[in-house]
C-alpha cells in the first residue's frame, strides 16, 4: 500500500491497514521487518517498544487526565523477559477505585512470546492485534490502536465491576 501522494487524512485512515500488510507480509515471507532469526526479531521488538513507548505513555495520560481526573498511576516495565522466554514490555494505568476492586489495571502490552512469529500488542482484557513498527512514524499511527485497546480494556474493566470504578462517570451523576 503506498501513501506517498495521499493527504495527510488519508494516510491517517489508512495507517492501519498498511500495518496488516506488514503483518501479512511476515507471514508470508518468513520475517519480521528485515530480521529472519529470533535474535533479529528481539532486536527490532526492543527497537519497537522504545518507539512506542512515548505513545503508549501518551495514551495512558489521555486517560488518566479525561477519565480518571488524573488519579492514576503510570507505570512502564521496560523490555523483560517472560517465564515462556518470550520478550514482554507494560505500560499500566491504575488508579484507587480499580485497585479496591481488585481488578486488573488498564494495561497497553507489546508481546513477542516464544512460540510467536512476531510480535503483538494487547491489553489486560483485549487480545492481540500485529506490532510491525520499524520507524518513528509507523509508531505514532499506533496511537489509534493504543486508544482503541485502552478503550476497550476500560470497557471490560467496567463490566468485571460496575461504571463507579471511573472517576469521571461517578463525579458526573446528580445529586452525590
């Protein structure tokens, strides 16, 4: 897919898609980005968590900021290893009414397990979506993506418990 001549809207509502077809295309060669071995796949899923890393931040505050009236909690794992021997990096959002209900926080997880081809990103309740990003810019069009896990584990936070789990929804009701 190119979007070279495309306006900046198009490209945008494009970025997506010309992400799946970087995702296709590994399966169907064999690779992720330029890397063939699993040692070149771990290098460029470290290169693609420290570009990543001021999005998801970014995302994390959006929430914290609108919804949770900025009683959250940050957190980032940096890249560690998981007990498969797989790669896995976190960025969390907790805050007191999740905590006390004894719930996950809202997480953003970019995951490359061991027996994966290449890596994913998910949330604490939202399943894999391809994490094929090799440069600042496929980074930034991740951003939709972020919002959209967030959003959905936000979501399903919500229905492991009830709406009072989200300051802004609790400071919103009449009459309390």
């Amino acid at each position: 897919m190119t979007t070279e001549n495309a306006s900046p809207e198009a490209v945008e509502s494009t970025a997506h898609l010309d992400a799946l077809g970087r995702h296709f295309g590994d399966l169907r060669d064999g690779t992720h980005g330029d890397a063939v071995s699993r040692q070149g796949k771990e290098r460029l899923f470290h290169d693609a968590v420290a570009l990543l890393d001021p999005y998801a931040r970014e995302v994390l505050r959006e929430f914290d900021r609108e919804m949770l009236h900025g009683t959250g909690t940050l957190e980032a794992t940096g890249v560690g290893r998981t007990p498969d021997g797989g790669l896995a990096a976190l960025w969390t959002l907790s805050w007191p009414e999740q905590r006390d209900a004894g719930i996950q926080p809202i997480t953003l997880m970019a995951h490359y397990g061991r027996g994966f081809h290449h890596p994913h990103l998910r949330g604490a309740t939202v399943a894999e979506w391809p994490l094929n990003v090799f440069t600042r810019e496929q980074a930034a069009a991740e951003v939709p993506t972020l919002r959209a896990i967030a959003s959905a584990d936000l979501h399903n936070l919500v229905f492991q418990r009830d709406f009072r789990i989200v300051p802004s929804v609790v400071a919103g009701r009449k009459g309390e």
